[in-house]
C-alpha cells in the first residue's frame, strides 16, 4: 500500500494527472457548451483544444523543474520528452488524422459497399499549433502550481 500512496503524493505525477483532467474537462465542458450534448468520447478522446498530452507532460516537466531544479537532468530530460510529444500532437497525428479525412471521402466516392471496416475512421487524431500551445501553456501554469 506505500508504494500507491508514494505513486499517488509524487507531485511530478500529481502534476500530469491534474494537467490531463484540467485539459480533459476543458474540452468537455467546450463540446457541452457548442453541441447542447454531454459526449463521452470527449473524455477520453484524443484531439481538441487544448492538447492534454501536451498538458501533461509539460505539468511533469515543469513541476520537475520547479521542484529539483531547471538544470538538472530530469527536467532537460522531460523537456526533451514532452517537445516530441508536442511534434508528434501537432504533426504527425494532425496528419493522420487528415489522412482519414481524405480516406472517408474517396470512400464515399467509389462505393462504401466496397469497404468494409471494423470501425469508423477516426479523423480527430491531432491537434493544430494553438492547441498545442494552448497545452503547453496550461501545462507550465499548473506543473509551477503544483
């Protein structure tokens, strides 16, 4: 049992998981707000402003720092972690993501009769530099905070 409660008062942890629900609820809120409609997807899916990964391991990393310092290694090493997730959230999962997109409608064009698929293409995958950035603001804010 010390070993959950050491996992669940280590403030770097702390600070992701803040970081990630803060976002979460954020999007949440912002799909109740534009549909009229509580959606489950939203708390848990993936896209939409602002980017939870990128508030998350931006929350670890700057708690990190704030709390052993921003020269030592464990925060240069979670910044390193945290700017290729934000690549990654920006670039390659926005592409992905506009890649179903096409996918889908070329699918439509020839036939979906033709396709069959276990599941919908999902097309939001990614986010845009704003939600990125947005993400990465929240994130620094609350891994200080925290």
């Amino acid at each position: 049992m010390g070993i959950v409660v050491s996992i669940f008062t280590n403030k770097i942890f702390v600070a992701a998981i803040i970081g990630w629900i803060f976002s979460q609820g954020v999007k949440v809120l912002t799909s109740i707000i534009k549909h009229k409609k509580f959606d489950l997807e939203r708390v848990m899916g993936s896209g939409g402003m602002p980017s939870a990964h990128t508030a998350s391991v931006m929350a670890a990393t700057f708690s990190a720092g704030h709390n052993y310092g921003y020269e030592s290694p464990v925060f240069g090493l979670g910044l390193v972690i945290s700017l290729i997730i934000m690549y990654d959230a920006a670039g390659v999962r926005m592409a992905a993501g506009k890649q179903a997109s096409v996918i889908k409608m070329i699918i439509k064009e020839v036939g979906e009769h033709r396709f069959q698929f276990d599941e919908e293409l999902k097309e939001l995958l990614g986010h845009t530099y704003l939600e990125v950035f947005v993400g990465m603001a929240l994130g620094i804010i609350i891994g200080i905070i925290v």
